[in-house]
C-alpha cells in the first residue's frame, strides 16, 4: 500500500496533451503530444529533453524552498559547493578501497568535530557519516543498548531486565522510531506549565537498572530551546552516588551541536561532561550542508562497541563500517569538508551569528503586532515559536499558518507534546539565505492578514477540517 497515495489515470481517460515542441527533437520520430503514464512504464524511451522538461514542469508546482520558514534543512548553498557535489555524486561513500581520498575526507570532518565537540582526546574519538541525524541517533541508541547487554549478560533478554531510554517528551520522532524498532521502552519526561524540554531531576528519577541512557537534545525541534545537558549529567551523577547506577547521556544536537560552539561556546554540553558518551548532528542543518548528511560520534572506542562494527572486503581492502545504510554518495561528505575550510570557525560564528540576529529581531517584530505571545526568542537555535495572545478568539495559530501558505510562506502550525497539547503554537526557523530583508517582507505579508484575520467570526478550524491553498 503506497503510503502517499494520489489520484491516478489508470481508469483510461486521456492524457492532458503536452506541448508538441518537446518531441521536436525525438531521433525516433515520436510526437509526443500526450502524457506518458504516471503508474506504468511508458512503453518505450522518450527523448532525453522531454523528460527533462516534463519533470521540471511537474516540480514547477512545489513551493519555494527559501520560504519555507519550517524546514531546518540547508536550501542554499555557494555555486562552487553544487560544482564540486556534481563532481562527486558518482562516488560510494561505503567504496573506501576505491576512493581513499572521499574517506580521508570523512575522517578528517570526525577529526574536526571531535575537536569542536570537545573530545578529552580527539584523535582517540571514533565516529562516521551518515545520512542525518536519525540515523545517527538509531547508532547512538544501539550503541547504548549494546553495551548495557553486556553488562547484564546474565539478566537480558529475561522478561524483567526489559531495556529502557529516558527522554523529554520533545523529542524528534526518530527517538520513538528507535524504542519501537529495537524494542526499547521509552520513557518520556512530559512537559509541564511553561517548561517546554527535559526535566533533569524527573529525567534521573525515571532511571533504573534498566535504563540504557538518557537524551538530551540541544535545539528542541517544537521551541529551539536547549535541554540543560550540564544539569542533567549533574543530576545523574547524584543518582550514582546514591545507588550506584551510571547512566550515559546522549546529546541529540542535530541542529544545536552546528550553533552552540561558535555562539555559547562557555555553555557546558558537549564531550566536556564526562557522563556525554555520544553526539550527534545533521551536516544538512546548521552544518550547512544540501540533505543528507548526518555525523554520529563517540568519546572514545569505548563507547562504542566492537560488536556493532562490521568489516567487509568483497569491494577490496577491510573496511569497517558501522552505520545502518552500505551504499550513498560521498558528495555531501565532499561539501561538509568543504564548508569547513571555507568557513573556518570565525566563518561559521558569523553565519550563526546573523541566523540568531534575524531570529531575534524577527521575533521581537511579532511581538509587537500585539496579536501574538512569544514562548522562545531564537536566542538559543535561531528558531522561536509563538501563539496568538489572550483575547485573540477571531482566529488561531492554525489560520495564520493557512493565509501565510497563500502567499508562499511555509509556517508550521501545531500542538505542543503530551501535558501541553492545549498548546498550539507556530513555528519560524532562521536558516543561512533567509536575510533581513526577506524577513522584512515576511513581516509585510504577516501583517497585510492580520485586518482579515481579525475580522474573522472565529477559528476555523484545523487543516483536517479546511482545505488549504498554496498560490505562486
């Protein structure tokens, strides 16, 4: 069953007729004057221009991706970073016995990290590409399972040493992916009153002799607020003294671990903490980087089981791998490099820097409409989220996000995790490429609804009950 199901022309009727210049050129004399099938292959080939063109046309529809205000994946990057992707795209990551250098150029970007994460030793630090951050953190969670087993050899798999993760309950979903894929129990720390993330001390007394870790995330996906990693593993540590257990944090900093070297570089949240065994970031988000690539890393070889890692030599040479997927490009890793040295530290605080900047004014922009409550400023993530004000009832978050879609502005609207889904809030994400000026023009768009809006006899509804619009 498809899980994007959509209409079809199975049933017989005609194609719409496309434009018959695009078979002028066809060498085999096909006039190409109707639309090949959507569900079927066509019955035979096409000139090369008329698939390109009629692909284009189709993705023509699509929205613009530097308006799209929800998304925390990169949308642009230099020319010269698609010239060198291009040139690499052919090239499989995994083949490190025939492109040594694409995998020297992973390991230097680990090497790099375990610098800027803090590392005791980076050069003992171990860690690999991956395709984003949810696969990064299904290593991280194995990780911490595989070595809570064989800790317990003697109890686990019995029906009472049942593994379990405690987290926050704004976790991005690939944390409850994890527990139900790998039948791990999640226990999640809910959210109460204005508090939007983890709970250190309800965090520690979740965990028992069971608990295989504890996430943290820096840059919550629902607020962009960080998680208080440096709290937690305080409050860990007291709950060894007590009991004796010692419980490894992960830090899920898929967007943070990108932001918080350069801008908060005193905040305490990285290898710094002794109890941090693993981290993790998305090179396509604040890495800056085209999807997809992720990077998983461990403190040391430690951390990291050797039963996770596998060794293959039927493509030549041994080569250890210990990530969930074999075959992908090495160009995003060929662009994360290069980013590095195109960017360098004071590159990158630069980039961040003006993110947070227009995240701040922005925010500060909404508030003062008046219509509108802030619960975060994007002073942490350049990211905020906000909900209509107390005595707005001629509309809700959901009508704003609807009327900003007319326009071509992609806002989130949504309910916050469990304890706090009477919370619906709307959502910004600052992203390099979305300037001040097209946050100005934003702000004219945003403010232009607002009589309308006003106007309104009351909400209308949520998206499953309204059909929705996106107009060019």
């Amino acid at each position: 069953m498809a899980l994007h199901p959509g209409k079809d022309n199975r049933t017989g009727r005609r194609g719409w007729a496309l434009n018959p210049f695009y078979g002028e050129a066809d060498p085999l004399g096909a006039a190409m004057t109707s639309e090949p099938p959507r569900w079927r292959l066509p019955s035979g080939p096409m000139p090369s221009d008329a698939a390109y063109q009629f692909v284009h046309d189709e993705l023509m529809l699509d929205g613009n991706a530097r308006q799209n205000l929800a998304t925390f994946v990169t949308t642009w990057m230099e020319p010269q970073a698609g010239v060198l992707m291009s040139e690499c795209r052919d090239k499989n990551m995994i083949d490190k016995d025939e492109y040594p250098r694409t995998a020297e150029l992973e390991r230097r970007c680990v090497a790099m990290l375990a610098d800027l994460w803090r590392a005791p030793d980076p050069a003992s630090a171990v860690g690999c590409s991956t395709t984003g951050s949810s696969e990064a953190c299904m290593l991280a969670g194995l990780a911490f399972k595989r070595r809570w087993a064989l800790a317990n050899a003697g109890r686990y798999p019995s029906a009472d040493a049942r593994p379990n993760l405690v987290m926050g309950a704004n976790v991005q979903v690939c944390w409850e992916k994890f527990c139900n894929f790998w039948e791990v129990e999640a226990r999640q720390v809910p959210l109460e009153g204005d508090r939007f993330h983890l709970d250190p001390e309800a965090a520690a007394r979740l965990c028992d002799e069971n608990t295989i870790g504890v996430v943290a995330v820096l840059g919550s996906t629902f607020d962009g607020s960080y998680e208080p990693v440096a709290e937690l593993c305080a409050a860990l540590d007291a709950l060894q003294e007590r009991t004796g257990l010692d419980v490894p944090v992960h830090v899920d900093g898929a967007s943070g671990a990108m932001v918080a070297p350069f801008l908060d570089e005193d905040l305490a949240w990285d290898f710094r903490l002794p109890r941090v065994a693993s981290v993790n970031a998305s090179g396509h988000k604040y890495g800056l980087v085209y999807p997809g690539v992720g990077w998983a890393l461990w403190r040391d070889q430690r951390a990291l089981p050797e039963e996770l890692v596998f060794r293959v030599n039927y493509l030549g040479g041994d080569m250890p791998t210990f990530a969930l997927n074999f075959s992908r490009p090495g160009a995003q890793v060929a662009a994360q490099y290069y980013t590095f040295l195109r960017l360098g530290r004071e590159g990158y605080r630069a980039v961040q820097q003006n993110a947070r900047d227009v995240a701040c004014t922005l925010s500060s922009r909404i508030a003062d409409f008046g219509d509108f409550r802030l619960l975060t400023r994007g002073d942490q993530l350049p990211v905020f989220a906000f909900t209509t004000a107390g005595g707005v009832d001629a509309y809700d978050v959901f009508d704003v996000s609807r009327r900003l879609r007319e326009r071509g502005w992609l806002v989130p609207a949504y309910t916050m995790p469990p304890h706090r889904e009477d919370l619906a809030v709307l959502r910004i994400v600052c992203r390099n490429g979305f300037s001040l000026d097209l946050a100005e023009l934003f702000l004219s768009d945003l403010e232009a609804l607002l009589p309308e809006l006003r106007r309104q006899p009351g909400p209308l509804g949520r998206p499953e009950t309204v059909a929705t619009a996106f107009h060019h």
